[in-house]
C-alpha cells in the first residue's frame, strides 16, 4: 500500500512538474520560417543556446548571431570568407555618419522646398520622430500578436505584429537571443539613414511575426514554428571561412 500511494505521489509531481518543463524544452531550439514579397521571399531563422541564424532559402549567404558576444557575422561562402560585425564599430560609424548627413541637410537647405524635401526622401534623412500606435490583436499562423502601426510626421512606414515569448512557445532565452539580434540589425540597417531603416526594426517589445513596409510595398508572415532539435555545427560552420573584420574595413572617415 505504502509503496502504491508513494507511485501515486511520484506521477502527481510529474504531472504538477510538466507545465514548468515544457517551455524549457520548447525553448530549446526554435526554427521560424517566413513567407515574404521581397527580395528574398523564404527565410528561414534558427536559434540554439543564444545563438541565431538567418538564411534566405535559395541563397548560400547567412547571419549568424552571437547574443553573449553581441557579434554579427556575415557569411558569404562562395567568396570564402565572413564580415564580423560588432556592436562598437556600428554605432561608431553610426555617429559618423550622423554628422555627415548633418553636413548634407545644411546644403539640401538651399534647395527649393520641393526639390528639398523629395532629395531628404530619397537620401534618407528625414529624421524627424517616429511614432509607434500598437493596435488589436489578431493571429498569423495560429499564433497571437498584437499589430503595431509605425508613423513619421503622420505618414505611415510600415507595421509589425509582435509574439511574446509565451504566444510563440520558446523559452525566454531564444526570445531575448531574437530580440537581440532584431537590435543590431537595426543599428545595422540605420547606417543607410533613419528614412531608410527597415519599419519592423523600429518596432520593440516582441517578436515580429508578420510585417509590412508601406515605401516599398514588401509584406511577410511567419508561415510556421518548429521547437525541434537542430544541427549545433550551423552556428559555427562559418569559421570554416576567411575572417574580416567591419572595423578593419570601414573609410577612415567613419572610424
């Protein structure tokens, strides 16, 4: 009898314990694909132990990104070698290129208002704030989000729906390895200029699983979510390849 309801018990904790292990074992790895109009219409994302990887199918370039070193790498085999990203040298070049597009705007100034405001467009330059209005929620691919509307001077950018880590079922880790990464992409992306910063990127607090960008009319959605064991030797293959570094390579005017 003893030894029955000691059984008993042992399964109770089991089933008591199953709520807290599944995120962890959910949270282990994760593999996103999505769908888009863009240049790259299927990309697929990985991520394992803060590490994450972004690939568009049909091409042999990827990123790898190394959230406990903040390291980007961007790998390009077929050329054989890899461009090492770190966070220092993007906003050093970041403050550089600010003040060059400073210098920029003082000669636009001379322009008619027209010819002016059509050549801050096109360069980028249009810093003015940006204006993020979250909106309801809905589902894409079965997963909740809540939709984000990204305007500037009241035109509209573009939009983004954000998962939680909870509505994406991973463990908190590969979420803050995914945020983290959206991070330096947006540094990244904010070399060419605050107008031309990707409008999902200026979007924080979640993941995006769907995102639209009102300029260029390029949309995508998460088509599907797998928690699946996957492959450590992809987060590492690249250092098969030549190592360059972005602060080694950048003109001396934006050092």
């Amino acid at each position: 009898m003893k030894a029955a309801a000691g059984h008993r018990e042992a399964r109770m904790r089991t089933f008591l314990l199953l709520p807290l292990l599944a995120p962890l074992a959910a949270g282990a790895d994760a593999t996103l694909v999505l769908e888009g109009t863009g240049e790259s219409p299927v990309i697929t994302i990985q991520v394992r132990d803060g590490m994450a990887r972004m690939q568009a199918v049909g091409s042999r370039d990827y990123m790898v990104y190394d959230s406990r070193r903040d390291l980007m790498f961007v790998v390009e085999p077929e050329n054989g070698h890899y461009m090492e990203v770190d966070r220092d040298t993007l906003e050093r070049a970041g403050r550089a290129m600010a003040a060059q597009r400073e210098m920029m705007k003082q000669q636009l100034a001379r322009l008619p208002p027209e010819q002016r405001a059509q050549a801050m467009e096109e360069m980028g330059l249009d810093d003015s704030p940006v204006e993020v209005r979250p909106g309801a929620t809905r589902k894409v691919a079965g997963i909740r989000c809540r939709e984000h509307t990204v305007l500037r001077g009241g035109t509209r950018l573009g939009s983004a729906c954000l998962a939680s880590a909870h509505a994406l079922g991973i463990g908190q880790a590969d979420f803050r390895t995914l945020r983290r990464m959206q991070g330096m992409m947006r540094r990244l992306s904010a070399l060419e200029g605050p107008g031309k910063t990707d409008p999902v990127l200026l979007v924080e607090g979640g993941v995006p699983v769907a995102g639209t960008d009102a300029l260029s009319g390029d949309r995508f959605e998460l088509q599907s979510l797998s928690t699946s064991r996957i492959n450590a030797a992809l987060f590492s293959d690249y250092t098969r390849y030549r190592r360059r570094r972005m602060a080694e390579e950048l003109p001396p005017e934006l050092q």
